[in-house]
C-alpha cells in the first residue's frame, strides 16, 4: 500500500509548500493530509515531517488535539467567502451559488468548530 501512499502524501506536501508562496492555496489542509498519508505508509517520512520546524507543531496540534491554528482558521474563511464573492461578481448561476453558498457554510462551520491553536 506504500505506493499509493507515498506519491499522494508527496503531492499533498508539495501543494502545502506552494501554500507557503500563494496566498490563494491553503497550506494547513495539505500538510495535514500529507501526514497522514505518510503515516499510513513511512514513518520515516512522517518523522521527518512532524521534524520540520515549519509544519512539525501544527500537525501535532491537529494529531494531538483536533486543532487548527488561528490564522489558518482566519484564512481558510476568508478565502472561501472571497471565492463565492468572486462568483457572484462573474454572475455564476444561482443555483451553482446556492450549491457553492451550502459547500461554504459547511466548510467555514467545521474549520470553526474545531479547537484552535497558536
């Protein structure tokens, strides 16, 4: 299962590290998803990831406690209500706002649902 694994945890990592730079790509989500794939198959690699000083609190807050920090809670939000603010201001079909409105709402419920961290 290592094969499936690895490949999905590198894709989700490097996603995450494109985060870093792009304001508009969320980092926290796919070095979570990168961890847990690492975990499912090395955990060498999940070592090394939990080892970073970058991403190695955040994902043992998450591991640990459930946790999302604030300021990824904050951007996460603010992404996501900026996303359906851009499709209303290309005119997207109300039905696909409606779609896209109910997708938001669970989205932006969950990540505030969960605890915070630093």
């Amino acid at each position: 299962m290592p094969l499936f694994w690895i490949p999905l945890g590198s894709f989700a990592l490097l996603l995450g590290l494109l985060g870093v730079i792009l304001p508009v790509l969320p980092t926290t989500p796919f070095v979570i998803l990168a961890a847990f794939c690492f975990g499912k198959s090395s955990l060498r690699l999940h070592k090394w990831l939990v080892e970073l000083p970058l991403f190695g609190s955040m994902i043992e807050d998450w591991e640990t406690y459930g946790a999302i920090p604030v300021r990824a809670k904050w951007l996460a939000c603010c992404m996501m209500l900026a996303f359906l603010a851009f499709s209303v201001y290309v005119d997207v079909p109300f039905s696909i706002l409606a779609a896209q409105a109910i997708g938001i709402a669970i989205g932006v419920g969950y990540v505030l649902a969960r605890p915070s961290s630093k």
